[in-house]
C-alpha cells in the first residue's frame, strides 16, 4: 500500500483537479461561446432561411397571383371569344333560319303566283270563249266585209274611171277624126271653090261656121265650167283675143283669109 504522509499526493491531485476543472471551466466557457456562437449563426441561418423562404413564398405568391391574373385574363378572352363565337353561330343559324324562311316564301310565293298565272289563264280562256273570240269573230267579219265593200268601190272607181277615159279618149278619136276629115273636106272645097272668086269663098266659110264651131265646142260641153286665167278686169280682152284668133284658125282649116275677103 502507498501512503502519502505530506498530502502529496492529495495536493497534485487537487492541483490537477482545478487544472481540469479549470480546462473543464474554460471547456463550458468556450463551449458556451461556441454554442452562442453557432446559436447566433443557427438563428441567422435561420432567419436567412426564413427571409428566403418568406422570399420565395412572396415570389411564389406573386407569380401565382401573376398567373392567377393571366389565366383569369385567358379565361375571360376564352369565355369572351366562346360568347362571340356563341353569338356569331346563333346570329348564322338565325340568319339560315330566315334565308330558310325566306326560301320558303319564294316557294310558296312562286306556288301562289303559278295558280294566279294557272287562273287568269282559265280566265283568259273562258273569256275569249264567251266574249272575246265570238267578238273577235264579228269584227273580223265587220273588217272583211268593209275592205271588201271598199275594195269593191276602188274596183268600180278604178273601172268607171277607166270606162270614162276611154269613151273620152275615143270621143276624142272620132271627133279629130271627123274634123280633119271634114276639114280636109273644106279644104278641098275651098281649093275647088277658088275658081268661083270671093265671094263664093266667103259664102262656103259662113256655111261652115257653125258647123265647126259645134265641133270645135263638142268637147267642152262635158266641161262643167271653164276658168279663164288672167288679171282684173282683162276678161274682155280675153274674149277679144280669142275672136282674134278664129280667122287664123279658119285660115289653118280651110285655107281662106278672113281678113282678106
């Protein structure tokens, strides 16, 4: 067995223990420190962590507000688009449903406007059955018997005018025919007649005075008037030149000069 006498022992004993309770002392302090220390950069790791997180949930929450915002906006341009487009198919299905309606009128107009037609027909022709054509009828007869009753007076116009220049145009004939026969008559009388003198002559022309003052006059008496043509008051001398006239055409007939008998 050791025995320590002088407390040697127990001294260095008590000396090591206050240098490891001293060690042990500086061990809390630092440990202490150190765990300030690390609690310190705990809670500034944790407020960083928390200012990144309250960061990212800000972030978070804007963008989802963002787009929350966007797809609000989205789905009101796709209900607004759905609302046109709605609208737009409504006011085409209304639009074919009228051109639809309206097809249908024109049918049924059509339809209305062919029994019209099919009826003023049946009308038209009963009305030429019992009025128009049995009208129709007598006035075609009334035109025919008038074109021909005026045919037939512009047939006997045309003849009675025919008939007239011709028995006017052979009256003509026979009556120059028989003057210049008769004039030649006279003429051969008259040359005859020379041998006898002038008085003779003069005798034979006032026998034959009338005579060819008839014929010369024959033709006119189917003259309703005659019209002699000159200034006023010259009727006279009208007449004058006229009878100034008769010896030169004695002279052409029969050959005998009035002025010189």
């Amino acid at each position: 067995d050791v025995y320590d006498k002088v407390d040697y022992l127990s001294s260095l004993g008590k000396t090591q223990i206050a240098a490891v309770q001293r060690d042990a002392d500086i061990g809390v302090a630092e440990a202490e420190r150190d765990a300030g220390i690390r609690e310190a950069e705990c809670k500034k790791e944790m407020l960083d962590v928390k200012f990144m997180a309250d960061t990212k949930i800000a972030d978070s929450r804007r963008a989802f507000e963002l787009q929350k915002a966007a797809f609000t906006e989205e789905v009101n341009i796709k209900t607004a688009e759905a609302q046109l487009a709605y609208e737009l198919q409504s006011a085409r299905e209304q639009q074919k449903i009228r051109q639809e309606e309206i097809e249908i009128e024109v049918v049924q107009r059509k339809k209305q406007i062919d029994v019209e037609e099919k009826e003023v027909i049946r009308m038209e022709k009963e009305l030429m059955a019992t009025v128009k054509q049995p009208a129709e009828a007598e006035a075609y007869r009334i035109q025919q018997i008038a074109e021909g009753e005026k045919l037939k007076q512009i047939l006997l116009a045309q003849a009675e005018a025919e008939k007239i220049r011709k028995i006017g145009e052979a009256e003509a004939f026979v009556i120059e025919a028989v003057g210049m026969a008769e004039a030649e008559g006279l003429k051969l009388k008259a040359e005859a007649l020379q041998k006898y003198g002038e008085a003779a002559r003069l005798a034979l022309v006032l026998d034959a005075l009338p005579e060819i003052a008839a014929k010369v006059s024959a033709p006119l008496s189917k003259v309703d008037e005659i019209v002699i043509l000159s200034g006023e008051n010259n009727t006279t001398s009208e007449v004058n030149r006229l009878l100034a006239e008769i010896p030169a055409s004695v002279r052409a007939i029969t050959g005998v000069d009035l002025t010189k008998v």
